[in-house]
C-alpha cells in the first residue's frame, strides 16, 4: 500500500497511519472457503490425474528396492500410524464395589511388571479404572441416600400415626 493515498482512504481500506492493516481488522471476513484447494494442487493433481495409481506403484517399488527416502515417504503416507491398539488379554478381577477397586489396580500393575502392558497402556486403563470407581461410588451414594430417604418417610410416618 502506497504512502501517498490520503489516511482516509487507507482507513476505509482496514490500514493504519503507516499503510499497514489495523489490528482487528479482517481483510476477508469470510475467509478462505472450507475444503478449497490451493491452486497449485489442484494444478499438480489436474497433472497426475489418471496416473496417481501407476505413481503409488513406482514409490511402492522403489522402498521394495531399498530406496531410504521411499521406505519413509511409504511409511509416513501410506500407512499412517496407529493411534491406538487392542489390549493384549490380561485376567482382570471383577469389581463390583469400591472396595475392589484396590485389587484391579494392583491386577493392572502387576500386568505392567510382567511386561503384558507398557506404563501407556497401564495409564490408559487406570483411567478406565478411575472413571469406573467414580461411576460405583455415585450408585452406592444414590443406594444409601434413597434408604434414608424411606426411613426419613417411614419415621414421618410413624410420627404422624403416633399422634
């Protein structure tokens, strides 16, 4: 932006004093449009279009043969990395209230030990454990609030009856 148009224009245009855009101010409110392509990719692909298949081939080929940069572009692309995996099977006791909680979390470490779970695994499933012991805790809680709450009753009515 030039220096010589008036402040006001450059104002009207979202600048400052010195020509540059004013902070808060957005040139395109909309932005760029979601799933739109930069034109040199839609360029490169208008090129491969056809070939693409006969490319992944060739790149496959290529790390078969031993190229470095093959084998890590089929392995960084191709074959994206795993995010999570299954558990391998361990015995893990039952719970059924919180005074077994204590007992799955020791099946969980001594699995670790054992080397049956990586310190990752054991961490995701000693969450699993957490929210499990969370979930016990708040139905042994309702259990014992809806026994007060028929003895509060059954006391208020033996009250109202003694009368």
């Amino acid at each position: 932006m030039s220096k010589d148009k008036p402040i006001e224009a450059q104002q009207e245009m979202g600048r400052n004093e010195k020509g540059q855009f004013a902070k808060g101010h957005v040139h395109n409110p909309k932005g760029r449009t979601p799933g739109s392509r930069n034109k040199a990719t839609e360029a490169a692909l208008a090129l491969m279009e056809g070939q693409l298949e006969q490319i992944t081939q060739t790149l496959i080929d290529a790390a078969l043969g031993g190229d470095l940069a093959a084998i890590r572009l089929v392995l960084e692309r191709l074959v994206p990395p795993c995010k999570e995996k299954v558990l391998p099977q361990i015995h893990l006791p039952a719970v059924t209230d919180a005074q077994s909680l204590p007992k799955l979390t020791a099946a969980v470490l001594e699995a670790v030990s054992r080397g049956d779970l990586t310190p990752g695994e054991a961490n995701a499933l000693a969450s699993l454990v957490g929210s499990h012991g969370k979930a016990i805790e708040l139905a042994e809680l309702e259990d014992r609030l809806a026994a007060l709450e028929a003895q509060m009753l059954a006391d208020s009515n033996r009250a109202k009856g003694g009368k």
